[in-house]
C-alpha cells in the first residue's frame, strides 16, 4: 500500500494520502489549510503538496476523511475537494457523525445565524462505528474512537489505521480531553480498542511533538504504542489514566488557532461567505471582565 505522509510544522499535524499504488483509488486524511492569525491571510501550500503527490502518482481521490473537527489547524478539505473536482474526480468529504454534535455546541459559542445548519450537512459523509468505505481494490474501516472530542473516529485501511488526536508517539502520549464532549474515560476505552488491533498494525498519527533534537514521527508501530506510551499502554488502570489525563488537562491552555479553526472545521473546511468586498470573517467570542474590576 502506498502511504506518503506530510508534516504541518506550523501546527505539528500530520495529513495522509493512501492508496494501494500508483493508479489507485486514494483517501486523503486530515489536510491541513495554511493560516495566520495576525494577518487573516489564508494559503494552501501544504494542501498543494498534497495535490501534487496525488497528480504525481496518478491517483483517483475517492475519500477526504477528517478523524474529527481539529481545533488546533484549519482543515484543507474544501479545498482540496474544489481543485479535485476540477480535474474531474469527486471526492466525498466524511466524518464521524458526532459532528452534529460538535456543531450545535459550537454554533452557540460562536453565535453563528440561521444561516448555518448544524445537522452534519457541510460534510458529505457522516460515520458510525464499523462503517465500511469502498477504496479501489482496499476498504476503509470505521473505528469509533470518542474521547479527544465526541466525533473522533479512525480509519482501518489494511495494516495501518490513522488514529487523529487519539495516539500521539509514545512519548507524547495521548490527547486531551477537557474540549466540549472529550472524556478521558471515553479515550482510555478507544485506545483499548485500537490496542486490541493485530500486532502488526501501523499506527498513523496527526500530531506529534517530539523534543527539539527529534524528528516528528508520522507512524508508530502498534506494539510500541502498548508498551512504551508515556501516558496509556496497555497495561494501565483506566482510574489511573483518568486522573493524569484530568490534572493535566487542567494545566493547558487553549490551542493557538481554536476559535478560528473550528468555526472552519465544523463546515467540513469552507471559509464563511464573503461580503460584497470579497472578505470573509471568522468570529472571536470575548469574555469581558474588565467591567468586574475595580
């Protein structure tokens, strides 16, 4: 199976093309969208690279798979589904069916109009649990795995499953769990059934964070995730996992690019409609306090 991998070092993600070879049906996983926050200005240059490897090795894009509305990057899924259609192929954005959820909650914080149905629409696919997708001569398998967020799922596709925030290299560990639907409890009990996999299962990551003098790794062999990950191997009591993963939640701040990255991700990557002038904005709840000092 063909799997090139590509790394976001502005938001330490990982995005994925799989196919079974050159020619093949191909599923891209958790694009990313380039974006600064200071100048509002939106690229594509890592979605481009993702592009470019699809043309290069002749791929038909069948599937764009989000394993969860990401709040630390902006999704490149829109994106690239626009520039796929236009070389004739039709890809089908998916993601776990959770996301209704996710977008009712965050249509409220965000107080967004009428005008945004929260009803997983944005998205042309939405997964359950052992949901299977056609992929060529290879077949994506839908895994649940809630407890990062409640939408989160991964994807089984022969010998590798990519597992979004779930896992990260064993020395990072695990993701968080305190956004609106995350439960650590919830988490433990994915990453059990990720480890109950084959053993020669490859683990596909989305992030990872390693130390400055290591290189990020994009994938992870299943038997090192259940022996050696800093936070939850498979050995370890959920009790125990549950209450490092919560005092350490407490501890973290929201990431860089939550508020504008979600409001993109719930729409399956689509920017807000543009004004008259051609600008779309993307909205900051505050929280004033001022009034309350003295």
């Amino acid at each position: 199976m063909l799997i090139d991998s590509f790394f976001h070092a502005a938001t330490n993600t990982w995005s994925h093309v799989a196919a079974a070879g050159d020619g093949a049906s191909a599923a891209i996983v958790d694009p990313v969208l380039d974006f600064d926050p200071v100048s509002g200005r939106v690229s594509a240059e890592s979605a481009a690279a993702i592009l470019a490897c699809v043309h290069a090795h002749g791929l038909k894009v069948d599937w764009i798979l989000e394993t969860h509305a990401h709040a630390d990057h902006l999704s490149a899924a829109d994106w690239l589904r626009r520039r796929l259609a236009a070389d004739g192929a039709a890809p089908r954005v998916a993601i776990g069916a959770g996301i209704v959820d996710v977008q009712r909650e965050f249509k409220r914080r965000f107080g967004l109009g009428d005008d945004f149905r929260a009803d997983g629409s944005d998205f042309d696919r939405l997964l359950r649990d052992g949901d299977v997708l056609p992929l060529g001569d290879l077949s994506i398998e839908v895994v649940a795995t809630p407890g990062h967020t409640s939408d989160g799922v991964s994807y089984r596709i022969g010998d590798a499953v990519f597992v979004g925030d779930t896992l990260f290299s064993p020395a990072a560990g695990t993701g968080r769990c305190d956004f609106p639907g995350g439960s650590a409890q919830a988490l433990y009990r994915s990453v059990q059934r990720l480890y109950a996999l084959p053993a020669d299962t490859r683990v596909f990551l989305c992030h990872d964070y390693p130390p400055q003098d290591a290189e990020p790794r994009s994938v992870v062999p299943l038997v090192e995730q259940r022996s050696g990950n800093a936070q939850l191997r498979r050995d370890t009591a959920e009790a125990d996992f549950v209450a490092r993963r919560t005092q350490r939640d407490a501890t973290l701040s929201l990431p860089r690019l939550f508020h504008w990255a979600l409001q993109v991700n719930i729409r399956a990557g689509r920017l807000p409609a543009p004004n008259d002038e051609g600008v779309a904005y993307l909205r900051l709840p505050l929280s004033n306090a001022a009034d309350d000092q003295a």
